[in-house]
C-alpha cells in the first residue's frame, strides 16, 4: 500500500479525548473543545564564483535536475534565521512576522504588562482554587493558591512568565521555567471571552500547578528553533530558543546556501534568472505533492501518535524530503474513534473532502493558504474565492443563483462550503471546515461507504512508498500502540502483543522495553517479573527515564525487594527533580520504615517543586504525627 493510499483511506480520523488534554499534542477543554550571511571574498574569489555559480545554473537548466533534489535538503545546511532573508524579501518578511505563525511565540511585550495594570484574579470553585495575573518589576506573575475556610494561605505558588504560545486567533497560552526545564501556565487567555481562565485539561485535573511539562514536540510545532539538552526531551539549553517564532526555514528548508548563492551572485552584478530552478532553496509549491503537504503536516498532522525514528529528533526532518524518514504518524481509526468532526484537524478533515479524493495530489494546504499573509474579512473571502475557482467555474456550483448572491460579499463559496464553527473556540482542530461538503451538515460521502469493513488497525499516517522496511515499522506501529492504549483499551491486547514482537526483534531498544514493561503492568499484573525484567532491560539499555525506574521500584516493592526499591526512587529524583510520583512513594516508604525524618525532608522536597500538591500535604500531616 502506498502512502497516499494510506492517506485517502476514508476511515482515519476523529480525535477525542486524549487529544483533549493535550497530553501530547492536543488543546481541548470546556472551552477550547477541544548574523547575517555576509561573505566577504576576494575579487579572485568573485570572478571564480560568478564562473561555477553561472555554470552550475548551465546544468540545472540542461540537465532537467529534478526538482527534489534541493541542495539544503541535505543534513549539515546551516540555519541562517529570518533576518538574513529579509535582507533580499523584505515585502515576504512583513506581511509573514503579521501572521499567526510569524508571532506564534513571544516574549511578554510592555504591551501585555500595561494590559495588566489591573491584576486579574479567578477563583475556580470547583477546585478551590485562586489565580491572579499581575505585573511586578516589569514581569508577568501568575500565581495559584489555596486558603482554609477561615482565609488562611495554605499555599501559594508564582512564576514569572517567560514565552507566550500563540498569537492569540483563538487563545495563548503561557510559559515558565524551573531550572533548565519549562513548564505550562494552569493559565490560558482565550479570544472568545477575552479574558484568562485555566488551562485545557486543568479544570478536568488531568493537570495541575506548574508541573505540566513543556516536551520537544510542543516547542518544536510552535516555535523556529528549539534546543533541547542532548538526550532529553523536556530539558533545554539556554536560551531554550534559538529562532523564537515558526520562521522561513521551517518551510524552506536551512538557508544558508542559499544566501551564500544570491550574496555572492548579487556581489557580482549577475541578473537574476527567474527561470532557472532554484536548486539552493526549497520552494514547497515546486516539490511534489506528497513532500509538499509533508511541510506542513509536520506540524499540523498532529495524529495520535508519532515516534520517531530511531537516533532522530523533529528537527532533523528537511523541506523537500520525506516526513516518514524522521517520523512515524499515525491515526486511530474513526471508528474506534467516533465521529465528531469539530475535533478533526485540517489534515484529517481535508482529506474527507471531494476536492481532495477527485483531485490526484493537485489539492494541498497550499492550493488555498499563502503562508506569508494571514488576510482577514473580504480580503480572505475573495482570495479564497479565486481558489476555488482555479479548478472549479462559477457554474460548478448548482445552488439557485439568487441564493448565492445573497451572501456578503455575494457568492462566497467559503460561507456555504467551509462555514466556521460559530460557537466553540477549538485549538489544535480546524474552526473552519476543511472537509468542503455540499452541505455542511451531511455526512462526507468518504464515510458513508465505511460502514461495512471496520477496520481495527492504527492508519499509518507517514508511510511512503519507500518504506517497506517491516521490521522498522512494527517498531513504530508497537510504539504507536502504547501511545494511545491508555485513552483506546481496546487497542491493548494488540499492542502487547506486537510489542513482544517487537521487543523480540530488538533485544536492546530501551524505548520498546519501556512500553512493553508498562503494557505488561496493565494487561498482565499479577506478572510483575515479566515487566519489571522489561524495565531493567530499559535502563539498561541506556533509559534516562524517571518514570521507568519509579515503575519498576513499584513493582520492587510489591516483590519485598525494599533496598532495591529505594535506590531506584532515589535514581528518578535525580534525573528528574521534578518528578513528583518518586519523592510520594519513596516517603511512603520512608513512613512504612518509621523513619519520620527522612520522611518528612522527603515530603517538604515536593512540596518546594510543587507547593499546590495535595497528596504530598496529606501525607505529611500523617507523617508528623508518627512518634519521633
Ligand atoms: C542576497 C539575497 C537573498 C537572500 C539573503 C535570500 N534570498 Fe531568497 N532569493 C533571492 C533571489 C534573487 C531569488 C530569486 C531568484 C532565484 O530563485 O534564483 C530568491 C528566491 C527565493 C525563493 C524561491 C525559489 C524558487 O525556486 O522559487 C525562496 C523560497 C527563497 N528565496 C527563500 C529565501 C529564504 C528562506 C531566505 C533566508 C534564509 C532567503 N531566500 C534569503 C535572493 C536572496
Ligand atoms: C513549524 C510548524 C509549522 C509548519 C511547518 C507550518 N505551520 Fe501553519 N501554523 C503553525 C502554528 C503553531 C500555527 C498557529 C500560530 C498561532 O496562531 O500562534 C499555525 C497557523 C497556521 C494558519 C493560520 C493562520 C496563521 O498564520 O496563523 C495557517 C493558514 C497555516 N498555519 C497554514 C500552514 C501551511 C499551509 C503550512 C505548510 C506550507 C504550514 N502552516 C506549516 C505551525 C506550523
Ligand atoms: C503537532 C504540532 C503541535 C503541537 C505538539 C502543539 N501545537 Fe499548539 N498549535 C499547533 C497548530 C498547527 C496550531 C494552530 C492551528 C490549529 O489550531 O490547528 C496550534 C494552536 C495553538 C494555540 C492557539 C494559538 C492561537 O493563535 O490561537 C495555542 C495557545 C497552542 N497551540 C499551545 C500549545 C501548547 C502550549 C502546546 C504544548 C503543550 C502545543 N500547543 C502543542 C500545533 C501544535
Ligand atoms: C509555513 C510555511 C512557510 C513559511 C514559514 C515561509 N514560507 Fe515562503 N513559501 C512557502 C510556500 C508554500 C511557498 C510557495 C507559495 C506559492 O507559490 O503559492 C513559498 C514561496 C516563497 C518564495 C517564492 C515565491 C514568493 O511568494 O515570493 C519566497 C521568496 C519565500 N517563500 C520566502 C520566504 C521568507 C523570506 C520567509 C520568512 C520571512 C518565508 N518564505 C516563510 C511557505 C512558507
Ligand atoms: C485543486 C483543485 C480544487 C480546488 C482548489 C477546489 N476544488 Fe472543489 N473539487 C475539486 C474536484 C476535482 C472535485 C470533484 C469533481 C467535481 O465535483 O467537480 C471537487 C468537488 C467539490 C464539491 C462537491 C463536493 C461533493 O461532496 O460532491 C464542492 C462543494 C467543492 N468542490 C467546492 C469547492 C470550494 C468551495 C473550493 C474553494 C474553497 C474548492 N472546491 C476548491 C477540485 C478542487
Ligand atoms: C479549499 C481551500 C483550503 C484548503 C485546501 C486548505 N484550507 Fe485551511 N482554510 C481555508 C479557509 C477558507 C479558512 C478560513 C480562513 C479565514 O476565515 O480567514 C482556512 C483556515 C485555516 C486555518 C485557521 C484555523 C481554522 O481552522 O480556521 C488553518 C490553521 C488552516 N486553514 C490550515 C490548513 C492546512 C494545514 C491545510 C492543508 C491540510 C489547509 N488549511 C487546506 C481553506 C483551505
Ligand atoms: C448560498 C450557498 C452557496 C454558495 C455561495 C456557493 N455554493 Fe456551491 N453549492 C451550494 C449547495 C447547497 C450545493 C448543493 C446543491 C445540490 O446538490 O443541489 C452546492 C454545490 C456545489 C458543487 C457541487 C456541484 C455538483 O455538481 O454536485 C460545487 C463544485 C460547488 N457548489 C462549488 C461552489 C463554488 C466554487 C462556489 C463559489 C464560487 C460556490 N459553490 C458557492 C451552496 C453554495
């Protein structure tokens, strides 16, 4: 099966709730249902350049080159950042650092402090809980805290916000940082009441405090350039950032040959040859259809679940090649998933519609979005207009004219085909219905003759036709599995059984001993040796995890095996001090041993990385009152 088939396959789709608490990916709650290049040469140089650059084009042209094999495609093209190109693309520069994806992150304005003039305070009944935003010294603070009946501070957290996530189109949210790690806001600022309320998930409690982690691939959708420590997938470097916004090279692919090209070209007085293929530079209009929409599913095919290949991270994917190199997406079948469009990506959706499914690869994000203008009212409706009529005529359409001119402005395919969600704000899902049906409120012809096969299997997102490796691919699909088993128990017997295979396969993958250990703890409890030789052999195999060494304590603990036990809570607080399951347990045992000291400087360490956690309170009152 090739890819696209893949990608056609009617039954994919339909988030739910895992996505909902953007445990890994997803933004969905009540509300939000969801250095400049400048190379300075020698004349010598010059005259040397200006022959192999006008010979290299020579080539290009002669020898057809195909198109896909753009020069900074490869690994080892340095990025440049996007104040080099303005340079020569100033009127692309301006109107992109206007879009949503040319601000999607930034760093508290003056602005946001004198919108803050005036502290906000929420009170969340529900988890008896106050927030406040204010400013101090020229920082953001938001604060959580908690008060007894008689007014009393229980506790009291606050952080200074050190990013914000989103331009704000549909809502932001916020950042701050403890040590070299970052953590999300249990606040959020959404558009629709234009005011702060708590983060999606928080109020369900699927999160709490501070200490909801920032991983790679939160940074990685959302901002130009993360550097994470090596080896770890929430620690940074400072500063975390090296390109705060999506910028040009995340499309275009690193830019420095590119520059280097065009500087010395324009060095020499060399005419520009508009014609000729532009080898140094990726543009995604120019590749073909699969690796073009690969530029933009790298961040906005979300799926259920991705793993990566072995030894990548996000960052080594390039424009211009395949995303299932770096990459492995994959989607829950709808089915399983249940059909709720509102929670659907545009990826997902898209690929519902009849332009999709009749247009042979013609259709993509691009056939409709210029990524470098966000445009707004009429102007958005008229230009998507015109993008629809590059495949279809104003005959094409067979609603009774004297209806469609009664639109504003009249005739506005989008109002009647792809209509906004008026109600709900959605992050991570499309508001605007990307499935173009005749009416929105029919069922997508794409569904309808699903009924009869239900499929069971997880839909290999980023399959290419290139990857028929078997072995490479249950590696993904098992690990796929394990993603998504918690949120889909139905889906875990199979995984279990695919990651014996796998972990048959490959005897020294700390990742599928990780997984596999975890599935045996669910599905296979009463088999604690089984899972808890899988965890031994993922740390052995080099695991950095804390929550692989607090699951197999736990599981050394229900053996008697006390000592051993200990040392592996006391490993996971190292590599992870703000791993909070490993301080609770390991002063759980402290308390089983009557060692009230150790127990309560234990219990006073979660409590300092996170004041608002009430288990750890509880316990320590029980802990004091043990005898001395
Ligand atoms: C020194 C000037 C210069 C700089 C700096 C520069 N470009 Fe260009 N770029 C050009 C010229 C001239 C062209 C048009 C001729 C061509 O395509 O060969 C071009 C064309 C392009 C194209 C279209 C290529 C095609 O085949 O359609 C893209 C995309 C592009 N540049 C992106 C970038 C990005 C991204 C940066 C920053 C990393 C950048 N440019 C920096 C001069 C420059
Ligand atoms: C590096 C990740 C990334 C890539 C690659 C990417 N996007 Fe985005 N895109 C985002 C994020 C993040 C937002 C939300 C920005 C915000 O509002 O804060 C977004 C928003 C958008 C929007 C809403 C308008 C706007 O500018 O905010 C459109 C349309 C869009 N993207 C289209 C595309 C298309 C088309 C491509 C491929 C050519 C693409 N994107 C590639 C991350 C990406
Ligand atoms: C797989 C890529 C991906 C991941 C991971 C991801 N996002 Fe997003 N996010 C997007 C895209 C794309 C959009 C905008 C378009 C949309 O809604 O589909 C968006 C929208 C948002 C918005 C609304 C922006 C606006 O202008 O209204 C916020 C806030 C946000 N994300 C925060 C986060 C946070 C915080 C995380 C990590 C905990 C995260 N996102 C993880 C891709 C991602
Ligand atoms: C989200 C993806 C994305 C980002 C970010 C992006 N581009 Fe582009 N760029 C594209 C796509 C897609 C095309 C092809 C557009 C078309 O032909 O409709 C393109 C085309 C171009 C072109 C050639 C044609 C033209 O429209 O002038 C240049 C030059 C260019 N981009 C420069 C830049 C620069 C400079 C930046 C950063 C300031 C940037 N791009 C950011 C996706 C992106
Ligand atoms: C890349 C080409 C392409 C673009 C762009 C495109 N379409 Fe289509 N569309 C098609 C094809 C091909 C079909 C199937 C044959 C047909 O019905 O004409 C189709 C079918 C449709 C249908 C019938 C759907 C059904 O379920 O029967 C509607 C409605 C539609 N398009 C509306 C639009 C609107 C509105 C736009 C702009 C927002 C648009 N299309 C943009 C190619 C395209
Ligand atoms: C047939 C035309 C068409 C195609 C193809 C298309 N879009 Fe859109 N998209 C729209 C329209 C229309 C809007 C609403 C824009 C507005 O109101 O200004 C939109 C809005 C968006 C938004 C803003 C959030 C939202 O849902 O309203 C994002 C992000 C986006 N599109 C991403 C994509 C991506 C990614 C692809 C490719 C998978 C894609 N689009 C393909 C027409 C299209
Ligand atoms: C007032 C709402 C409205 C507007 C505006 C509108 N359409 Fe339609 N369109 C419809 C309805 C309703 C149908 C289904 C009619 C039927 O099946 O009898 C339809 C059908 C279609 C079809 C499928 C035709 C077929 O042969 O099955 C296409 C393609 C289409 N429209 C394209 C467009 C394009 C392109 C525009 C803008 C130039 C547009 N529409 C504007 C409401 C609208």
């Amino acid at each position: 099966m090739n890819r696209r088939a893949g990608l056609f396959s009617p039954y994919r789709r339909l988030r739910t709730m895992r996505r909902a608490l953007w445990v890994r990916v997803r933004w969905v709650n009540a509300i939000w249902v969801r250095g400049i290049w400048i190379v300075g040469l020698a004349a010598i140089v010059l005259a040397c350049a200006s022959l192999r650059i006008a010979e290299a084009r020579q080539n290009e042209k002669t020898a057809a080159a195909p198109p896909q094999q753009f020069l900074n495609a490869r690994p080892g093209v340095e990025y440049v950042g996007d104040e080099s190109c303005r340079k020569c693309h100033a009127s692309v520069y301006q109107t992109f650092k206007q879009t949503g994806m040319g601000r999607s992150v930034s760093i508290p304005s003056p602005d946001d402090l004198r919108e803050l003039a005036k502290p906000v305070k929420i009170i969340n009944q529900k988890l008896n809980q106050t927030y406040s935003i204010y400013a101090r010294d020229g920082k953001i603070i938001h604060e959580e805290s908690e008060s007894d009946s008689k007014g009393r501070v229980i506790f009291s957290e606050t952080h200074e916000i050190a990013y914000t996530v989103g331009a704000g189109d549909v809502g932001k949210s916020y950042l701050v940082a403890k040590g070299d790690s970052l953590f999300v806001s249990p606040i959020s600022y959404y558009e629709r009441i234009r005011g702060w309320d708590l983060s999606p998930g928080y109020s369900e409690g699927a999160f709490h405090g501070f200490t909801r982690r920032v991983v790679e691939l939160c940074v990685d959708c959302h901002t130009g350039q993360p550097l994470l420590v090596a080896g770890s997938h929430n620690r940074f470097q400072q500063p975390p950032f090296r390109f705060l916004t999506v910028g040009c090279e995340r499309c275009h692919g690193p830019g420095a040959t590119h520059v280097r090209q065009h500087t010395e070209e324009a060095a020499l007085g060399l005419p520009i040859d508009e014609a000729a293929i532009d080898l140094s530079i990726v543009n995604p209009r120019k590749l073909r259809p699969e690796i073009r929409d690969d530029v933009c599913a790298q961040c906005h095919l979300a799926g259920d679940a991705r793993v990566l290949l072995p030894g990548k991270t996000y960052l080594d994917f390039r424009p211009g090649t395949s995303l299932g190199d770096v990459v492995s997406i994959f989607s829950v079948p709808q089915q399983i998933k249940g059909n709720h469009f509102v929670a659907l990506d545009q990826f997902e959706q898209l690929k519902l519609s009849r332009c999709w499914a009749a247009s042979n690869g013609k259709l993509g994000c691009i056939s409709c979005h210029d990524p470098h203008v966000q445009l707004r009212g009429d102007q958005a409706t008229n230009s998507f207009r015109s993008r629809c009529l590059s495949c279809h005529t104003t005959s094409s359409c067979r609603a009774p004219l004297a209806q469609r001119q009664a639109t504003s402005p009249p005739d506005n395919c989008i109002s009647c085909h792809m209509p906004k969600q008026p109600t709900e704000n959605i992050g991570h899902s499309s508001i605007t219905d990307h499935r173009i049906l005749r009416t929105p409120s029919e069922i997508p012809a794409a569904l309808q003759s699903a009924d009869s096969s239900f499929p069971t299997d997880l839909i290999f997102d980023t399959k290419s036709a290139g990857s028929g490796d078997a072995q490479a691919n249950l590696r993904g699909l098992a690990l796929a599995h394990s993603q998504v088993a918690a949120r889909f128990p139905e889906l875990g017997e199979k995984g279990l059984a695919l990651l014996e295979q796998a972990a048959a396969a490959f005897p020294n993958d700390a990742e599928i001993e990780a997984a596999y250990g975890s599935a045996l703890r669910v599905a296979r409890p009463r088999d604690e040796e089984r899972a808890a030789r899988a965890f031994q052999k993922a740390i052995d195999a080099g695991s950095k995890s804390a929550e692989v060494r607090t699951q197999l304590a736990r599981l050394r603990m229900q053996q008697g095996q006390v000592t051993a036990a200990m040392d592996l809570y006391k490993e996971s607080i190292q590599l992870d001090p703000y791993f909070a399951p490993a301080y609770l347990d390991l002063a759980q045992v402290y308390s089983m041993l009557k060692d009230r000291q150790n127990a309560l400087q234990i219990l006073d360490g979660v409590l300092k990385i996170d004041p608002g956690n009430d288990a750890a309170r509880q316990q320590r009152i029980k802990v004091e009152a043990l005898p001395d």
